[in-house]
C-alpha cells in the first residue's frame, strides 16, 4: 500500500522541530521509522505533517552522568549495543537490545522511537521500568521528566502532550557486580515478545537479596514492575523455591489476550520468565556463570 499524502519536515535543531510540532496540529515525529513507516503504508496514522528529526545531531549520543547513563533520543539501537560505556553502566540493556529485531532494525531503530511507541512487548521500555529510568521529554513550551513508573497512560500510549517530544533517557547505575537477567518468550528471534522479564539484584555478604527489580512486559498494556515478588525475596536466599515463589505471584497479572496468546498462556509465561531472568541475575550477583537473554519455549 501506498501511505497518505504529507508535508514533510526536515528541521535541524530541537528548537525547530519542537516550533513545528506545536504549529502543526496533525504532527507525526519521524525518528528510526521501524514503526511509523509500516503504519502509514498501512494507513493505520494519517498525519498531514511528518516531521523527521534524523538531522537533529544533540539528540544523539550517550552521556555518563554522575548517577548513570543520559542517552540521546535519537540513538541508534545499534550504538547502544556496541556501546562499551552501556555494557559498563547498564548490562542489562545490553543484554536486552540484542533481543530486539534483527541487526537490520537496530541500525535504524531509536531509543526514543521505542520509547514513544510504547509497545507493551518492547524491550528498552521495560528495561527503562526495570531501571526506574527518567524520560526527558521538551516542547515549546519548555522541558520536563517524567518518571518511567508514571509514562505509561495506557496502551502504546505515553504520558506526553501531543505537542511534545522524547529528547532522551536517564538510567539510574546499579552498584558495580550487580546481577541481571533478561529473558524473553517470542514465535522466533526478532519478532516481538509474547512476555519477556527483566531482572537486576544484589546480595549482601551473606549471599542473601538486598535489593531486587523485577519487570516483566508483553502480559499487560505496559511493563509491569512485580512488587509483591520483590518484597517476597528481599532478605530471603536465592534458592530455586524461593525464586518459584515469587514468580508465581506473576499469575495474578491481569493480562491482555490476543491472537498470539491467551490470558492465562501469558500469566504462566510471566511465571516462567520472570523465574529465569531472577536465575540468571543471582548467578551473576553471585559470580558464577547465567543465563542470557533467549528466544525459548515456555515450560
């Protein structure tokens, strides 16, 4: 199919594409295109301006900070996984990226792209929950940030005005040797998850929990972080019952149901994965050898 007739926008600065945001009141951002392009093939958006920000250079980039990483809007899926500073400060995400796609889409694909569309099964938005990230969005308005636990109003919809951008994301550093896991359940590699699970975790010198996130996606219309697991386990060992326990209260998640999976399917894989992505982050806060993140069967 052929998309829609638009005018087509190609600003250099933030301070121009923000200008021609706000001016234009049916207004599509253009950042990787994984998403949009397909939908306007479809026809599934029908904006009368596309404004595409490839040429804004500041909102690329990745930035240590003093309490993590800040990364830029419009970098690149693929720099973040080649990125030594991201394996460094925020493995998690490196482990998760290698997930999304093929090496094709991440040449394209954006953080913030990901970030303003919001799937419910993409994996930089859970690990942002994971994380407790910042998301730094602007509009003509001026700046704000919002945080990842409340940037979420619904399904593939973020808690941002329509006159407004994401510039970047903040990753709040978890503490030098932490564990983490990322594990997701999908048809085949590349395509989106069904229910993925994000894990990070520290031990004290005991080797029992003392800090614990646990996030799983793909079940509900946005990342679910699972407290009740996290209180069950702070305190407690990292035994295969005890990591059990805490993912079966995944089953009370009021998940979704779609043509790929049925509610209760979703539960039971919230269950199974949020259980390996604990595994593989207590083997690696312990030191020894984890899993990494794969397309697998469900058990």
């Amino acid at each position: 199919m052929k998309p829609p007739p638009f005018t087509y926008h190609d600003p250099s600065t933030v301070a121009e594409a923000l200008e021609l945001l706000s001016g234009n009141d049916n207004a599509r951002l253009l950042a990787g295109g994984q998403s949009l392009m397909p939908m306007l093939a479809m026809r599934f958006v029908l904006p009368d301006d596309v404004i595409d920000i490839n040429n804004i250079a500041e909102l690329s980039g990745i930035e240590v900070t003093g309490g993590g990483l800040r990364i830029g809007a419009m970098t690149r899926q693929r720099d973040i996984e080649f990125s030594d500073v991201v394996q460094q400060h925020c493995p998690l995400m490196r482990e998760a990226i290698l997930q999304v796609g093929h090496r094709q889409t991440r040449n394209r694909g954006t953080l913030g792209g990901s970030m303003a569309h919001l799937d419910p099964s993409a994996e930089l938005p859970t690990v942002a929950m994971a994380t407790d990230a910042t998301i730094h969005v602007a509009s003509a308005k001026g700046t704000r940030d919002i945080a990842m636990a409340d940037y979420p109003a619904g399904y593939m919809t973020p808690a941002m005005e329509l006159d407004e951008m994401v510039t970047g994301v903040s990753f709040p550093d978890w503490p030098a040797g932490h564990g983490y896991g990322f594990v997701e359940f999908a048809r085949r590699h590349g395509d989106f998850a069904i229910t993925s699970a994000a894990c990070l975790m520290t031990l004290d010198a005991s080797g029992a929990i003392d800090r614990i996130s646990l996030t799983v996606s793909g079940v509900g219309p946005a990342p679910v972080r699972c407290r009740d697991a996290e209180a069950m386990l702070i305190g407690q060992h990292p035994s295969e019952d005890a990591l059990k326990a805490a993912g079966e209260t995944c089953r009370a998640i009021d998940a979704m149901a779609d043509v790929h999976a049925s509610s209760d399917y979703r539960q039971h894989l919230a269950t199974v994965m949020s259980r390996r992505a604990m595994t593989a982050a207590a083997a690696r806060a312990a030191g020894t050898t984890g899993a990494t993140g794969a397309t697998g069967k469900g058990e």
